[in-house]
C-alpha cells in the first residue's frame, strides 16, 4: 500500500486497477471501498517483482520524434508497399507531431523524448495532463480528456490511439490525401485553419441547437430541499434574493470546534468551519411509505430524503402512486456513501445493510412504488446528479422508459469528508466559492436533495 503523493494523479478506483495490472500487479484489493465517496481510497495490491526501468534511448532511433512534415513525406516516397507505407508514415507523422507539443508543454527537448517512455515519467501530473488534453484538442479538434493519457501512457501507443480512433486525424497526416505541402502544415492549430474558411463551425452550432420535436423532453414535476430552502419557492427566493445560505456547522452534526485546527500538523483537523445544511435532515414519515419506525432508525437520511421528494415530485406531475403501479418508470438517482453506518454502530445499533447501502435506494423506492423501469443509483462525485439526468433522458430516448425520475441526494453526517478534503486542500477556508477567481481557496460541501420528473414532449402535451 502507498500514500498518494501531492500533484499525483487522481484516478478512480477502477483506472486504478486498469494502471496496476498493466505494470504487473496482482490481488488488487480496495479494503475501505465504502469511503471512495469521500475523495479517498486505500489500495492493496501484490507486485509481480518485475522492475520495469524505461529503454535506453539508444536502443530505439528517436528519428520519428524528430522528424517534420516535410521529412515524413520524404520517407513516404522512399518506401514499398504504398498501403503499409503510407500507414506507418501518417503514425510517424503524429508521433513526431505529439511529441513537438510535449516539449513546448514541458520544456524538454524533442530529441531527450521516447516513444516508448510513460509520460508520467517526465513529471506529467493530473494538471499537466489536463493542460496538454486541452492543447492537442485545440491542434486537432478533438475532444479528448486527461484519462487518455493514463489508458495510453506512452507517445508511441497515444499515437497508435489516435489514428486508429480519429479517422478525421488520420486524414489529416495522410499523405494520399493531401499533397506535400498541406502534409506538412497537417498539425497546424485548428484556430488558423478557420481563418481561412476551412472549418464552419457556426452551422454545426446551429443544427445542434434545433432538436426534432421527438427528441424534445419535458420537466413536469419537481421537487427539492435545500440549505435555508424547505423547498423549490423558498429555493427560488433565495436566489431571487442573492441569499448566502452558507453557515457555520450546526451542533446536531458535529462540534467542529473540537476538531478545528491545522490539517497538516495533525491530520485528524480541520480549519474548515463552513457548510450548506439543510434543515429536517432526520425528519420522516415512516409508516407512510409502510416502514416501521425501528427500521427507519437504520435507513440512511438519504434514503428516507430520496423517497420523500420522489413522491413529492410526483405529485407535483400530477401522479398518484396507485397510477404508476407497474407502470416503466425510471428511476435515476445520484447517491453516495454518506457514514450513517458508522453512526448508527457508534450508538450501539445493527447495521441494516438495505438502509445503509446507497445503491440500493433507488431501488428501494422502486420496489415500494412497483415501478418497473430501470433504477439506478448514479457515483460520479460531483456530477452525479447531471449524469442521472443525462441517463435519464438517454433511457427516454431509448423507449426503456415512458417516465423518469432524475435527480440527487446529500447529506454531510460526519466530519470525515471535512477532514480529508481540507488535508487535500480542497476546500474553502472561508466559506465562499469564488470560481474563476483570483482568490479562490477552494470549494464548500453542501447538502441537499433535488428530484425532476422527466417525459417526452409529445406524450406530456396530451
């Protein structure tokens, strides 16, 4: 096991075990997997005892690094074979391309790099990362995001990535079609190319902009509480009013005056005293939903949030839940570990792993209204909730539902989170996000629950 070191990347447990298993472990193993939600992870794996040391730079000629445009079509018209040729030239061409712009990223000379090293290896970290992601979308129109570089990690198999992948790149380096001098400004930045009318951008925007009114999606009922917001009027006022909602942590959490102090001299600390909570986190109508009282104290707060604003936001669409018995309607909830488990054994109680599990809420809610479209809770950190919708809208369109629940729950029960983010330094010491500013110091957690009823256009005008 081994202490992520700052500026190292930070990946998913999974892009982990994909990294691992590629550089020979074994027995990968996420002992505390409960807590991924809380931004940390412990990982165990056994190392197959290979000591994998990059290539001699002799060993393999750097020419193709080094080699231009205009050399590359050169050696085109020395090789036989024009199929194979030309594929290894357009594969030398982006190699050689990728590699000019590593070396104004990271100030190495172009001949001090090889194909065959990981990237990583000359210092790149999630940020460097995520800056030469945005520069290679810029050169070649891409879309690219900084995860490539982790399931490629070397210029030789990045390049192999991209002409099998990109066809419209692939045109671009090849030199059957184009003549020398356009292979040789094939890597020009795309911003350039537009100046001369090569690429409308303008009509594309356009034809994205009009959907078919089949495609169309209409919110119909919604439902939701926030900090200092009971509900979606008193949500709306307070942003019609500007209103901070931030506030100090309430007693009912957790005293944070006992753990307030400097992180990095003690890691059980936090300077961070600020927070969005809301109110009524513990309040539930059990016997409504037909759950016994002594049950409800083992559900999560989540959960009990999750079922009371689902069926809040369907009756603000006009559902009973008689009606959508046995009906196809989705549920899409993004969800995450919240610690209530700990919690409830600190106060001498069992553990129900139904009411504790996040994943099983939606499904819960699912059972209890015998809905029978897809449920599914969604853990993608902070986009969870526009990733559920995004789901959600894709099962509409997909005919696997005729009515969709999307929507997300938090809830901050314990000063973990707290804790580790502040030892990160991720979040805000003074209580504020400040986004795209030069006084930015990070960002304040929150809670809160927000539930939107989806259906296609058509179906929701009759």
């Amino acid at each position: 096991m081994a202490l992520r070191l700052r500026g190292s990347p930070g990946l998913s447990s999974e892009s982990w075990r994909g990294v691992l298993e590629r550089e020979g472990f074994g027995s990968i193993g996420f002992p505390a997997g409960q807590a991924a939600g809380l931004g940390q992870q412990v990982i165990a794996a056994a190392s197959d005892g290979v000591v994998r040391q990059a290539v001699v730079a002799q060993v393999r000629p750097k020419a193709t690094l080094q080699a231009t445009g205009r050399e590359a079509t050169r050696a085109e018209g020395q090789r036989s074979g024009a199929g194979a040729a030309e594929a290894g030239s357009v594969l030398d061409r982006v190699r050689a391309s990728l590699a000019q712009e590593v070396s104004r990223l990271i100030k190495v000379d172009v001949a001090d790099l090889d194909a065959e090293r990981a990237l990583n290896e000359y210092g790149f970290d999630s940020i460097s990362f995520t800056q030469l992601a945005r520069r290679l979308n810029e050169v070649y129109e891409l879309a690219l995001r900084p995860p490539v570089f982790y399931e490629h990690p070397t210029l030789a198999q990045l390049a192999q990535h991209l002409v099998e992948s990109y066809p419209t790149l692939r045109a671009r380096f090849s030199v059957a079609a184009a003549g020398p001098g356009e292979a040789a400004s094939a890597a020009r930045p795309a911003a350039a190319r537009r100046r001369r009318g090569r690429v409308r951008v303008r009509g594309a925007v356009e034809a994205r902009g009009s959907l078919p009114e089949r495609d169309k999606i209409a919110i119909i009922g919604m439902s939701g509480c926030f900090p200092m917001a009971r509900d979606i009027a008193a949500f709306w006022d307070n942003l019609v009013a500007e209103r901070d909602c931030i506030s100090e942590i309430p007693a009912e959490r957790w005293d944070w005056r006992a753990i307030y102090g400097d992180p990095r001299e003690d890691g059980n600390q936090t300077n961070v005293k600020w927070g969005g909570f809301i109110e009524g986190v513990d309040e539930f109508d059990p016997l409504f939903f037909g759950i016994s009282p002594r049950e409800a104290e083992l559900m999560d707060p989540q959960q009990r949030l999750l079922m009371t604003h689902v069926w809040k936001a369907l009756e603000d669409a006009g559902y009973s839940a008689h009606s959508l018995s046995g009906s196809r309607t989705a549920l899409f909830i993004g969800t995450a570990n919240s610690g209530y488990g700990g919690l409830v054994t600190q106060a001498g109680g069992t553990i129900s792993p139904v009411g504790i599990l996040p994943s099983l809420g939606p499904n819960w809610m699912s059972y209890v209204l015998n809905l029978h479209g897809p449920s599914e809770p969604v853990e993608t950190a902070c986009s969870s909730s526009l990733v559920a919708l995004h789901r959600a809208i894709s099962a509409l369109h997909a005919d696997q539902c005729d009515l969709a629940v999307a929507g997300g729950v938090n809830t901050i029960l314990t000063p973990d989170g707290h804790i580790g983010l502040s030892k990160a330094g991720m979040l805000s010491v003074t209580g504020r996000c400040q986004a795209f500013s030069k006084h930015a110091d990070g960002f304040v957690r929150a809670e809160g629950v927000g539930m939107l009823v989806l259906k296609k256009l058509r179906g929701a005008q009759r």
